[in-house]
C-alpha cells in the first residue's frame, strides 16, 4: 500500500493524488495537519531514503523543506538536532509530499520516474 503524508493545501500532495488515481493505484493520504507521523513511521521514511541519499543525515537534508518560514529554526542546528526538529514540526519544516511504499520505499517530493515502478 502506498501511503502519501502530507497537507491537503500543498500543491504537490494534490498532483501526488492525482498521479496514482489516474493510474488507479491504490494509495493512502495522510494529513499531517489531522495525524502527522509516528515514530515508526517517521524512522522508516528516514531509512528508506536515507539509503537513496547516502546516509541518514543526507536523508534528512533531503526532507527538510528549505522555502518553508520556519527553516531558520533548523538550518544551523547538528544532524541529531535536525532529526528530532523536523519530527516535532513535520507540518511546518516536511518536504511534501513524502510518498512511501511499504517500509523499504520512499520518496520526498515528486518523483513519478520512481513512483511508476511502485504497483
């Protein structure tokens, strides 16, 4: 199953939608407004693009969202600092969306070329 975290409002989580309906792929929406992460899932999301990105800090450079107002609360902090920021404030400093496909596949962003491969 796929599941896609994320705010209803961010243009990308909507295009992220719209990608796998008009594929009828089955997926999930998680509003991160209404439920963010747990930290199970939070840590599986890290992992799973920690192994893309070259490293867990890389993974979670990769998810912070760098236009985001509140990104001056996290830019300057060290890497275990960064990793419990952005988990305390997944709404405000995520990267959306972050699409996750059962616990060894995730994306951050959008990234159909990856996503097409995902049944």
């Amino acid at each position: 199953m796929i599941q896609i975290f994320g705010t209803n409002k961010n243009f990308d989580c909507k295009a992220a939608q719209r990608f796998f309906k008009e594929r009828r792929i089955p997926f999930q929406f998680v509003d991160l407004k209404e439920k963010e992460m747990s930290p199970g899932e939070f840590d599986s999301v890290v992992s799973a693009i920690a192994r893309t990105e070259g490293g867990r800090a890389a993974a979670i450079e990769a998810l912070i969202d760098t236009k985001s107002k509140e990104y001056t609360s996290i830019a300057y902090l060290d890497d275990s600092e960064k990793e419990n920021k952005l988990f305390e404030n997944q709404t405000s400093l995520l990267k959306q969306p972050v699409c996750r496909y059962g616990k060894s596949e995730a994306t951050v962003g959008m990234a159909q070329k990856i996503w097409e491969n995902w049944k």
